[in-house]
C-alpha cells in the first residue's frame, strides 16, 4: 500500500510539471480552431476591396465627367453632375464619389449637400491622386480629413480622346466589418505595413501602433496625412512565437493567441487575437482530470490489493467451512433419506383420503339433492295432480263433444290434455337432470338457461308459499366456466335457502340479478329475512353450521355449495343488505366461445 501511494504521489508531481506544455497545446489548437474565423475576416475585405476597385474607371467613362471638366464654372451641368454622382454613391452603397481637375481641386462631388462637402476642396496630397494621373489607378485608405471618416480610396483618370482632364474617385467604408467583427469571441485588427492599427473592433485601439513605426513613414504619413500623428501611439504589447503564422501576444493585463492573414493588394495583415482565458481553463481542466484519473486508479489499486487480502481470508475460511460441511452433510443425508421415505408415505395417505373426501361430498350432494326432492314432495304431488284432474276434465269433455258430434270442441279438448303432458314431462326432466349424479368435468356453461331450470325446480315451492321472484333476465348470451348439474344445485340451494329465511311473512320477496363486475359474472340472490348475525357470516360455510330449527336442515348445504363454486373457480360469499335481508353471490369466471362445453 505503501508503495502505491508513493506512485499516485509520483504521477500528480508529474502531471503538474507538464501544465505548461498543456495549455501550450490547448492555445495552439485554440488557434487551429480560428483558422477559419481569420479565412472569413480576410475573404470579406478581399470581396469588399474587389467589389469597389474597377468603379472609378466605369465612372470615368461618363461624358458629363468630361464636359464638367472642360466648363467647371457651367452653372446649369454642375448640379446635374452632382446629383448623378449622389444617385449613384446611393445606388452602389459608396461612401463618397467625387470628381478632381488636374490640380487636385474637387469639382463635383456626391457628398454637395452636406456641410462638410468635397467640393472645392483640394486633395492633390493623397496618393490615390497623384498614382491615378502618373500610373492610370490609385488606392490608398486613410482618415477623411473633411468627413473625419475612415475609408479606402479608388481613384482613376479621366480621357477624353487621349487628353488627360482630371480624376474621378470612390471611398468606401469600412465601419460595418468592425460592427460584425463586435458580435464575435474574438478581437480583430487590421494593420498596415506601418504598424499602424487601420481597423478594429476594439475602438480604443484605432491609430495604435503594434511594434516600431519603419524609418520615413512617419514623415510620408504627415504628407498624405492619413493618420493623426498625435494617436500613433504603441500599445503595451509583447510578442512570443508560437508557430509560422501565429504568436502569443500580451497587451497589458491580457494574453492573445493570434492568427494573421495578408491582404497583399492592399498592403494589410489581418490579425484575429483570441483570448487565452479559455484554453487555459480548458487545460486546468485537463489537469484536474488526470489527476482524478490517477487518484481513481490509486483508488482502485488499493481496493484491488485490499480485495486480494480479503479474499485470500476468506478462502482460507471457507475451506475450513467447507470440510465441516462435508461431514455434517454426510452426516444429514441418512436423515433426509428417512424423512423423504416418511414424506412420501404421507403424501400418499393424504392422496387417498383426498379422494375419499371429494367422494364424500360427491355423496352428500347427492344425498342433499334427495333431501330436497324430499322436502318438494307435497309441493311436487300438488304440481303433478292439478294437470292430472286437468287431463281427467278434459277427457271426459272430449269424449261428451264426441258423443254429441261437436268434434272441434274434442280436438281443442285433446290439445289442453297435450299442453298438461307436456307440462308433466317437463317437471318430470327437471325431477331427472336434478336427481342424477354429475360427471366431474367442468368446462363452459350457458349460466341463463341453468338458472331457469333451478327456478322450473322451485316453481312448486315457491307457488306453494306464494313467493314473488324480481329477476330481470338478461337478453344476452352468458357461458360460465362451471358443471350444469352441480351448478343448478347450488342455485336451487340459494332459492331455497332464502325461502326458508321468510318463514315467517305472507308474501316473501326474492330478487335475483345476473351482471358482470371486473370481467367475471355474478348471480345474486336476495331474500328480505331478518339477515345474519356476525357470528352466522363468520362461520356461515362451515360444514353442519345452521341457523334453522332443529330438523329443517344439517348444515351441510352451503358448506357444498361453497366447495362446488370454488371447483368452478369462482367464490360463493355472503352479506347483509343494507335494505334488510342477506345476499348470497356467485362469482363465476366467463368462459370463451372457442371451448368445448362439458357434458354434464
């Protein structure tokens, strides 16, 4: 560990030394970056100079150039030259465009209007003039001494037929360039070939001086006077080299990078100083992060030889572990070999007194079934005599109408004693379907049709105590997962259930809904009795739990019953209306079309 730290100490000592090489690095790609910024400051002044430098020579093609020239006191031409040289500076977006004789004075000019008008104004000292008569053009850029305006100047002579009759020139400013240049990160100068700072978007920097003056240009300065002498004045810089075109320049409190490009046409370089402020940042940054790197990697060395050390601990203890392990699993597995053999004999036990169980309950529905045929016996009699006398009246009428030729009244007599058939056999199917043993099998179930049955079992009942059904029956088709027999007698155990809840009144209500709740449908059955204790609902589907009489009942009912839906897989439960009376639900899970259903 020890030898660890002594390394991270090593390698920060290290990173720190290289600081100045990195933001040495940092700075020269911050200035690859500006490459490009100084190629667009540069292209824009090479396309501005460009764009202006072949106008004097297509103005001074204009005759009226010639004829104000030949007659300069022709009081009628000379505004007219005016106004098209002013129409014209407008047209072009030129500063000024002015016409001189051969003596340099200003003749005609676009800036007539203002105070301070060239006209008549001699510029016969500026080199645009003096190059554009002996060499055919000029150009030159200085400060406008009548409009105190930076431009750069293009001039060219003006013939007519060979003879030389004087020079038309354009300025164009340069003030937009510096108002761009203001938007941008960095700072732009424009210096000539006397060190003399022509542009700028650093204002106060105008007619500054980066580096010494040459020998005889101060004086020709003076002569053309294109700068104030008394602004020539050079800045507190210091230069370091730093690649082929570019340097580390510090003026006064603040460093540069610069990038410098040349405008050979027009005797300028183009410096784009950008601050170092940010590289230096970028490279602290730098170093911050590789010394977190080394810290990070220290970290993990000594988490990794600290990891080692533990793990070599715990394999010596798990080894250990290990061989205790061995003995007491030898040792347990005689144990578990017994304890299976004694689990499998139980789970076989359990197994076959399952099935003694779920035959069971089949018996006891069976003999609940009975039960309640037992107790429908006199209401079934009445049910099954009442068609019987009906059959016996109608037989008798039929054979008088026949004995007294009146056949129609017969064959009507005949129908009634087919309908009480009828009637007999269906009671009678219901009796058979109720009575028989179901299969096991549960598979979709049409839930209406059951119900009905259930309610065609319990129409004698029901008749016999004058019971009032409320069942809106639903129009549409419902299949429930379920057994159609066994499913019946749990509905038929509710109604009678609830039969026996109202004992006691004229005329018991029992209201019976079919609706769906949470993708699964529900039958309710409610009676209007005296409800259920808490006691009676804790226990309600226990097996041999009542609340009738002694004698009505063993208890065994809804304990069935409650085992039948859960076979379905769904839930039968129990609760007090809030209106009075108890309701018995049936939940039930829907079943899909596509499945078979179960032959019951």
């Amino acid at each position: 560990m020890r030898n660890l730290a002594l390394l991270v100490l090593l390698a920060i000592g290290l990173a720190l030394a290289a600081l100045p090489r990195i933001e040495r690095y940092f700075i020269a790609e911050t200035a690859a970056r500006e490459e490009a910024t100084l190629r667009l400051a540069t292209a824009s002044l090479r396309g501005a100079l460009a764009r202006s430098e072949a106008l004097p020579a297509l103005l001074a093609e204009r005759p009226i150039l010639s004829e104000i020239l030949r007659d300069p006191d022709n009081e009628g031409l000379l505004p007219f030259a005016n106004e098209q040289l002013r129409q014209t500076a407008l047209t072009l977006e030129l500063a000024d465009i002015f016409v001189m004789d051969l003596r340099g004075n200003t003749i005609a000019a676009s800036n007539y209007r203002r105070e301070a008008s060239f006209v008549g104004r001699n510029f016969a000292y500026r080199p645009y003039f003096t190059d554009a008569l002996s060499l055919g053009r000029g150009r030159f850029h200085a400060l406008g001494v009548t409009s105190g305006q930076r431009g750069y100047y293009f001039a060219a002579p003006i013939i007519d037929n060979t003879e030389l009759l004087g020079v038309v020139a354009v300025k164009i400013h340069l003030d937009t360039f510096e108002q761009t240049w203001r938007d941008g990160d960095n700072t732009i100068i424009v210096m000539d070939s006397s060190n003399v700072i022509f542009l700028s978007d650093r204002e106060e920097w105008h007619f500054n001086t980066l580096g010494p003056i040459p020998d005889g240009a101060r004086g020709r300065i003076a002569a053309t006077r294109q700068y104030p002498l008394d602004q020539l004045t050079p800045l507190p810089a210091t230069r370091e080299p730093l690649g082929p075109t570019t340097e580390l320049l510090r003026i006064g409190a603040e460093e540069y990078v610069t990038n410098i490009g040349l405008i050979a046409a027009a005797g300028w370089r183009v410096w784009v100083l950008t601050p170092t402020r940010h590289a230096i940042l970028q490279a602290r940054q730098a170093l911050a992060s590789i010394i977190l790197v080394i810290l990070f990697a220290g970290l993990v060395g000594a988490l990794f030889i600290q990891r080692r050390a533990r793990l070599l601990e715990r394999f010596d203890q798990q080894r250990h572990h290990s061989e205790v392990l061995e003995a007491r699993v030898t040792e347990r597995t005689a144990d578990l070999h017994d304890a299976n053999a004694q689990l499998r004999q139980e789970v076989e036990e359990r197994r076959l007194t399952e099935a003694r169980l779920r035959k069971t309950q089949t018996d006891l529905v069976q003999a609940g079934k009975l039960a309640a045929l037992g107790q429908m016996s006199a209401a079934l009699s009445h049910e099954f005599n009442q068609p019987l006398a009906a059959v016996k009246s109608y037989a008798d009428n039929a054979a008088t109408f026949l004995d007294r030729d009146r056949p129609e009244e017969a064959r009507q007599n005949i129908g009634l004693i087919s309908q009480m058939a009828d009637r007999m056999a269906a009671i009678s199917k219901h009796l058979r379907n109720f009575a028989r043993r179901p299969q096991e099998k549960i598979g979709p179930v049409p839930l209406l049709p059951v119900l009905d049955d259930a309610l065609a079992l319990m129409r004698a009942r029901l008749a016999e105590v004058g019971a009032e059904i409320r069942y809106d029956r639903p129009e549409e088709e419902i299949t429930v997962m379920g057994g159609q027999v066994r499913l019946q007698q749990v509905l038929v155990n509710l109604l009678s259930n609830a039969i026996d809840a109202m004992e006691d009144q004229e005329v018991p209500v029992i209201e019976i809904s079919v609706e769906t709740r949470g993708g699964r449908w529900q039958v309710s059955v409610r009676d209007h009795g005296p409800g259920l204790s808490d006691a009676s609902l804790a226990q309600l589907f226990d097996p041999f739990f009542t609340t009738k009489s002694p004698g009505k009942g063993l208890g065994l009912g809804l304990s069935i019953s409650y085992n039948i839906v859960r076979d379905f897989g769904g839930r039968l439960a129990a609760h007090n209306h809030e209106g009075g009376g108890a309701v018995f639900t049936v939940d039930l899970a829907p079943a899909s079309d596509e499945t078979e259903i179960a032959a019951q």
